[in-house]
C-alpha cells in the first residue's frame, strides 16, 4: 500500500528534461497499458492517445502552447476525446461530460505510471485546441483536451504547497 501512496507524493511536475535520455519503449508501453486501464464511463474509453515522439512535432506544439518544455520531453501524449463514441450510448451527458472525464483519468492513471517508472511528467492544458487539432492532424471526431510530457527529469522541484483537506472537504 505504502508503494502507492509514496508514488502519488513524489509525482510534481517537471518542465526541465534530459535531452539525452529517451524513455525506453518498455517503459513507454507500460504507461499507456496503465493509461487504457483506467475506468471510464460504461468502459467506452471514449478517447485516443496521441504519442508525440519527433522532435519537429514536439517543437511545433512547444510553440502553439507556449510552453517550451514541451519540445525538452522526449514524449508528449496527447489525449483526446472521442465525444460522439460516448453520446452513442449516454446522450448529451456522454457527450458532454463522460468523454471528458475518460480521458482526463487516463491521462492521471499515464501521469501515475510515469513516476512509478522513474520518469517525470507535466500536464498541459493551456493550448490552442484548433491550432493542436491541426498540427496533430486530428479526425473531427477528436479533440485533444490534455498535453502530457513524459522523459527523465534534469530538475526536481521542491513540492507545492497544498490546500488544506479541511479547506477542501465537505459533508453535506
């Protein structure tokens, strides 16, 4: 149990990678099983997983985003929701909502797995969705609602001050 909870601790985000290490494909494999394992809504998976490997791409969509880290990381996943596969069978709310959610935890579950891995990652979601759309050449069923890089860290960052749980929590 302790081995899951030291994981979530030690995940920060990092926006400083080694440009000379790349993830190995093992490695790389293991975070996107651990990605498509994560629950969605009526286990859709109402989403895609873009990988982003080249370097010319990773540059672009450091550009489009404004945020340079991005071409540092020697991946970025790129998550997309596929809302009409979800509104097939759960309307506007699949649509609307259960796409979204289903990619955004694959995304965590990817985020999880690449600190377990002893790699670092960032999530992004400050981008222009049509220009990523573009670049990503993505079918119009599909849009990228998360960034993430993946790659060794060349900074640890000190942890981030966190809210309160009595801040946060509530009982109705």
């Amino acid at each position: 149990m302790s081995d899951f909870f030291t994981t979530i601790r030690r995940r920060h985000s990092v926006r400083h990678y080694q440009a000379d290490m790349p993830v190995e494909a093992e490695k790389l494999h293991a975070i996107l099983e651990s990605a498509i394992s994560a629950p969605s809504a009526g286990d859709l998976q109402a989403y895609q997983i873009g990988v982003i490997e080249d370097a010319a791409h990773r540059a672009a969509l450091a550009q489009i985003t404004e945020q340079q880290f991005i071409s540092e990381a020697p991946v970025c996943l790129a998550f997309c929701t596929d809302a009409e596969h979800s509104a097939l069978t759960f309307g506007d709310r699949g649509r609307d909502l259960y796409a979204l959610q289903d990619a955004t935890i694959a995304a965590t579950y990817a985020q999880l797995a690449a600190a377990a891995a002893g790699l670092a990652s960032a999530w992004v979601g400050y981008f222009d969705d049509v220009e990523v759309t573009r670049l990503l050449d993505l079918p119009p069923n599909l849009r990228a609602v998360a960034l993430l890089t993946v790659g060794y860290p060349a900074e640890l960052p000190e942890a981030t001050t966190r809210r309160r749980l009595d801040d946060i929590i509530f009982h109705p």
